[in-house]
C-alpha cells in the first residue's frame, strides 16, 4: 500500500469529487451576512486565496518530489513532528465526521424526518472503511468513474432549471461592501480540507502536478459559481431559509413527466460521500501508520472508522451539538494550518539532506 | 472473518433497524396521506384547516375496481397555530399526517387580508412540504373550495394543480410555487400575486373555478384581475411562452392570435432623475382566427393591417394593466421595484420608503414588436 501512485489526473478528479461534496452540502447558515449575487463574485477571490495558500506546498515539492511535509518534518524533528502530525491526523478526522455528520443531518431532517438515522450512519462509516482499506489506488479509480456519473448529473439538474431562473432574483453586487464577499470566500477555502491533503499526497501523485492543480481549482470554483447561479435566480432569498439549498433546489427542477429531481443530487451525494470519507479514513490510518503506530494499517482503518462512528453518534443526538462543531473558524484554522502553515514552517526548516536520510530510515 | 461480519450485521439491525414507532410511521396504512390543505382564520383568531386526504385504507380495494381516481375524504379542524391544528388531526383519525403528497396549499380570504405573515412561516421550516408546491388564494374560505363536491365526488386538489398548471401554460393566471412566494416575501416588496380559486354552480352542480389573479400588496390582498387581464401581468413580468389573445381588427372582424413566442426585455434608465423603464415586448404568434373573416389567401397588406391592429390592441392592454398595478394596486407583482433595486441600489436606498408613490411616477415606454409566424396551413414568409 506505501507505493501507491495515482496520476495527477485520477488524484485531482479525486480531489473534485471530494470537494463536490462540500459544495452540494452546503449549508445556507455560513453565508447568512452575504447576499445572493455575492456569492456568484466570491469564486474570484476564492481561486486567488487557494493559489496563494498552495505556494509553499507547492515550493516544497520543487524542491523534493520524492518527500511530503510529514517525512520533511520527521527528518527534521521526531519531537516537532509529532504535534504536526497530530495535526494533520486530527483535522482528517474532524473533516471525516464532519462529512458524515452532515449526511446524518441531511437524512435525518430532510430525506427521512423524524427518524432515527444511526442505522444507516454506522453502515455509511463502514462502507468508507472499507474504501480506505482497498487503498489510495482504489479510490482513486472509484473517483474517476463517480466523476463519469456526478457531473452528467449535475449539469442536467442545472439544464432543467434555466427555464425557471429569473434574473430579478439576484441582488446588487457588493451591497453591503467587499468585506462580507472575502469572508465568504475565506470560509469557502476553509471548508476545502483537499488544500491539506494535497500538502500530503504529492508524493504519491505522478504526471503534471500544477496543470492538475489548477485544473481542479478553476473546474471546482466554476461548478460553485454554476450551482450559485442557478439556486440564486431560481430560488432568490427562499434559498437562504433552506437547510441544505441545493438540495431544495434539485426538488425544484423537473425534467418532461419527471419532477423532484432531488433523489438524484441525494445519490451524488452519497457517491461523494464515499469517496471523500474513505480517501480522510485511508490517510488518518496511512499517518499514523508511517509515523507512530507499528501496527497493521488495516486495523488502523478499523480503529478510526469505530472512532468516527462513535463520534458521530455523539454529536448527531443533538442538532446544537452538530451546529457547535461544524464551526467555519474550526474549519478555516484546520485548513489553514494544515495547508499553509505547517508547509510554510517546513519550507523555512527543512533541509533536503536530512530528507533523504529520513527517506533511507523508512 | 465473514462470520464475525455477518453477526456484526444482525446485530446492528437488530439494535437499530427494528424500531417499533419507526416501523408504525413508515407504514402507509397509517398515515394520513395530504393532497391539499386549506387554511382560513376565524374570528376569534383561531385557525381552521381543511385537509383533502386520499383514504389509503380503500384505495387498495377501488383501484381494482378501476375507479378513476383514489377516494378522497376530507377533515376540518380547529386551533392556535396551524402546525398543532394539522396535528390535532391523528386525535380523529388515528393517523400521521404525511405532507409528501401535498398538491397545493389554499389560503382563505380571511388569512390573505390579515395573517399571510403567520401562513407562511410553517411552510418555510416544514421540511416534508415540497418547495414546488403551489399556493393560491380562495375568493371566500379554503375549506369551501377543498370540500366542494362534483355530483358525488369531491373536487380533487389534484385536479385543481392542474387546472392552475394548464391556466399557467396559457399565462391567464399567475402561478406561483411556495418558494417563489417565500423569495418575495423575504425580498422587501412583500409584493406578490397568486391563482384565485371560486366555487361556481353550473347546471346543478358544483365545481371549483380558477377565476383570475389575486394581487397582494406588501402581503395584504388587494384585488383580483380576471384572467385575460393577467396574460397581460404576464407579459410585463415576462413569463408569457403561450397565450391566447382576442382582438377586433379592422372591419370589426374578431381576430384570435395564438402566441408561440414572447419574450419582454426590460431596461432601466434615468431621465431628469426620474426611473424610466423601457419595456420591450418581443412576440411570434399564429393567426388562429379571423371571426367572420377572410379565405386562406391573404395579401402581404392584410397581414399588415391586422398586426398593427393586433400591436396597437396588446400595448393598450399592457399600458393599462401596468397604472392597474402601480397606480390603483401600488403593487409590484410584475417585479419592477426588483429591477430598480438591482440596476440602481443607491437610488433604491434613498427612495424605499416612497417606492410605491416614484413606481406610480415613473415614465413606462412600451414597445410592441410582434411577429406574426402563419396565417393557417402556410408560412407568412411565403408572402
């Protein structure tokens, strides 16, 4: 499992997938001092801030194809490493439950309200254990089949729907000032936990890094600025007293004799789902297996979905207690450091030959 | 290692897959299954909501005899707010209600004069009402309309979406969804328009009638338009794609046109300060009837006459039904104060107080570009 390679292509479409998700969950409550045609001009600003958190990860990877930020640091400093490496392994965490947090809260209120939804959650935590266990390669290879599926799917809900848009919808732009639109596009960054993974999974990644890179930042910020259109002109401020908007919004579409299309967008979901939960569980499990624990990685992928599972059962008791974690600034922080941060301070520290000799001790 | 996964299965299902109350909820047999609710507001503030219900418990038995619809059975019930009264229902019947099913949503006279604020407010947080559902207004109660009977039968809510779907297709209504009708209610003018519904007695029996448009100001009922009026509502909010527009033309002949096309564009522009809007009616229509008319053949000059006459007839009605609106309605059904808050926000700002007297002084240029596609069996290029 150590010297799984996947291409630029099958990682980023993997990356897309992953970050579909958090696009099509997208939950109207992180938005709520923002107006509608704001959210259509704060992609802009989101593709500069993701450019220029990656420099360091990327200046890292210049310099050494062969090492990532975790085996830099380790070279460096077990004691050093060890809380970055707590870091990462905890912010994989938090985004896997708060993956599945939010697919808990989505069938328990949306799909299926008033019913109890462990079930279902403990299976969906397990089928994405499962996923990590058949590996990086596997997943990979799963992505670019759902990415055959999801984005078809995806634009023909956007097709149905041009009918029913009405520019009268939108709202003037930067009605309230250029700040609130950069908060949202900070949020926006923040919720994009892929930054982190790219800082440590380049080295497993073959083929063009920075056309892969861009390609999956401008295609994932143009698919939210599509989705951001569409729920603006064709729900205008409805959308904003929706849980889940784009999936209201796929309700809305209809397509001949066929309406409700929202079975549909709950099936990417899932889709996606299973990809993005397995990919953080399979890299919580290849962490900590590289660093700490001697142990066989299959048991480590065991040991975090159990954990992720109980976690999950905690806080999807209580709506307050899902609303308490799945907390912008959580997020923003966890990105941030894992994605810029943390590279930065080993793109000052490192040195390339401890690299080499750390790669050697492996 | 399968056997300890099968074990882990069973019982994972046992402990959380057989849940009584979940199993008693997900059987049809015992939910009370919606397609059309109605509200009014009593005089005592309280609240009267009529459900038209499909009977699940025989419908099994009348779908095999054929029946062509399911049998409906209606429930009027009484209290404070709307979601307890729904709820009271399961007191009566035994059931759960389940709103997955649910057509449309009738409001009464009394609640769109007074109380649309509360109305609207269950419907946004319930999350089984789907967001496409329409909403219309009933010319006296709501419960009238859902328990108006066809002979025997009850006039299905069903039936009544899509008569207000096909009065849509036709632009002679209105419609609205409830997730239109909450986006306008949170964007300010609290100006909306919505299908009005009556009970009419024809030949001894009863029906439901979809007599026009209701016009709300600020969420207050204001008046309704009849329904060849609203074509021409539609026609400024641009959401005519067909319609059917009767006219006399030229030697007082009747002439009926059927439009294929339309499209109104909009501009705003400022003229010694004040807002002038210029509106664009863009038309492809079929000449369908000429009432006392003319053969097939027709000359290039006819053709002429009868679209001048037919421009001249639809700019009148748009002009008059626009100083309807914001002259005698001061509402802003069609969207206008929408476009002047977006293409002017600053201007928007320092008039929002007075927006309706500056809607009601604003210059309205209309223009009428109609293009007639055939005058029968053949193509008006042919000419």
């Amino acid at each position: 499992m150590q010297n799984e390679k996947l291409s630029a292509f099958q990682f980023f479409t993997m990356l897309f997938i992953s970050r579909t998700l958090t696009t099509v969950t997208y939950l109207s409550s992180y938005t709520k001092d923002i107006r509608l045609s704001d959210m259509l001009v704060q992609p802009i600003f989101r593709i500069i801030i993701g450019t220029l958190i990656m420099i360091p990860v990327y200046l890292i990877y210049k310099k050494q194809n062969t090492a990532d930020v975790l085996s830099i640091a380790r070279s460096k400093s077990k004691i050093i490493s060890t809380p970055i490496v707590i870091c990462y392994v905890f912010t994989f965490f938090y985004f896997t439950v708060m993956t599945v947090a939010r697919l808990d809260v989505f069938a328990g209120t949306v799909v299926f309200p008033e019913t109890d939804v462990k079930f279902m959650i403990i299976f969906a935590v397990l089928l994405c254990a499962y996923g990590a266990y058949l590996g990086f390669e596997a997943l990979g290879r799963s992505a670019v089949l759902s990415a055959i599926l999801v984005v078809p799917v995806l634009v023909f809900i956007m097709a149905t729907l041009t009918k029913k848009a009405d520019l009268l919808n939108l709202t003037p732009v930067f009605y309230n000032g250029v700040m609130p639109v950069i908060k949202t596009a900070v949020d926006s960054v923040g919720q994009t936990v892929e930054y982190g993974i790219i800082a440590v999974c380049l080295p497993k990644v073959s083929g063009n890094i920075k056309k892969g890179f861009f390609v999956w930042l401008i295609l994932q910020t143009v698919l939210m600025a599509i989705m951001f259109f569409f729920a603006a002109t064709v729900m205008g401020n409805f959308a904003s007293t929706q849980l889940f908007p784009f999936h209201t919004l796929s309700s809305i579409a209809e397509f001949s004799i066929f309406d409700r299309l929202d079975a549909i967008i709950t099936s990417v979901w899932i889709l996606c789902a299973f990809i993005k939960a397995g990919l953080l569980i399979y890299l919580q499990a290849d962490i900590l297996h590289r660093t700490f624990i001697k142990i066989k990685k299959e048991y480590l992928i065991v040991g975090t979905a159990i954990v992720t599972i109980i976690a999950n059962l905690i806080i999807s008791s209580e709506f307050s207690r899902f609303a308490f974690v799945d907390n912008s600034v959580i997020k923003i922080i966890l990105t941030g450091v894992t994605a810029f941060v943390i590279p930065l301070g080993v793109l000052i520290f490192g040195r390339k030959g401890q690299v080499k000799k750390c790669e050697k001790q492996q | 290692m399968r056997k300890a996964t099968v074990v882990l299965v069973v019982l994972i299902i046992a402990v959380f897959g057989f849940n009584e109350k979940e199993i008693y909820k997900k059987d049809i047999r015992n939910r009370l299954v919606i397609q059309g609710i109605g509200i009014d507001l009593e005089k005592d503030d309280s609240y009267t909501v009529t459900l038209q219900t499909i009977d699940t418990n025989a419908q099994s038995a009348t779908s095999a005899e054929g029946a062509s619809q399911p049998p409906i059975k209606t429930y009027k019930v009484s209290g404070d707010t709307i979601y307890t009264t729904i709820k009271s229902v399961t007191e009566i019947e035994g059931k759960i209600p389940l709103y997955s099913q649910n057509r449309i949503i009738i409001l009464g006279k009394s609640i769109t004069e007074e109380k649309m604020d509360d109305v609207i407010d269950f419907f946004v947080r319930d999350v089984e009402n789907s967001a496409s559902i329409y909403i219309a207004a009933a010319e006296n109660s709501a419960s009238e309309i859902l328990e108006a009977k066809n002979g025997e039968e009850y006039v299905s809510a069903r039936s009544i979406e899509t008569g207000i779907k096909a009065c849509e297709y036709d632009a002679r209504i209105f419609g609205t969804q409830l997730y239109e009708l909450i986006s306008r209610y949170n964007s300010g003018s609290k100006d909306f328009a919505l299908p009005m519904l009556s009970v009419a007695e024809k030949g001894g029996k009863t029906g439901v009638e979809i007599i026009g448009t209701a016009i709300f100001n600020n969420t207050r009922f204001r008046e309704y338009m009849s329904k060849d009026d609203t074509v021409y509502l539609n026609f400024l909010s641009d959401k005519v794609y067909n319609a059917a527009i009767s006219f006399i033309g030229q030697n007082d002949k009747k002439i009926s046109l059927n439009v294929v096309d339309s499209k109104t564009e909009r501009k705003l522009k400022f003229e010694n300060g004040k807002p002038t809007f210029k509106i664009n009616v863009k038309i492809k229509a079929d000449i369908a009837e000429i009432n006392g008319g003319v053969s097939q053949t027709m000359t290039k000059e006819d053709m002429e006459k009868i679209k001048a006459s037919a421009e001249q007839y639809i700019y009148k009605q748009i002009t008059e039904t626009r100083k309807l609106l914001y002259e005698q309605y001061e509402s802003d059904a069609c969207g206008y104060v929408r476009l002047l808050y977006i293409l002017k926000p600053s201007f928007y700002r320092e008039n929002e107080k007075n927006i309706d007297s500056v809607m009601r002084d604003s210059i309205y240029e209309v223009d009428i570009d109609l293009k007639i596609r055939r005058v029968g069996h053949e193509f008006i290029e042919m000419f």
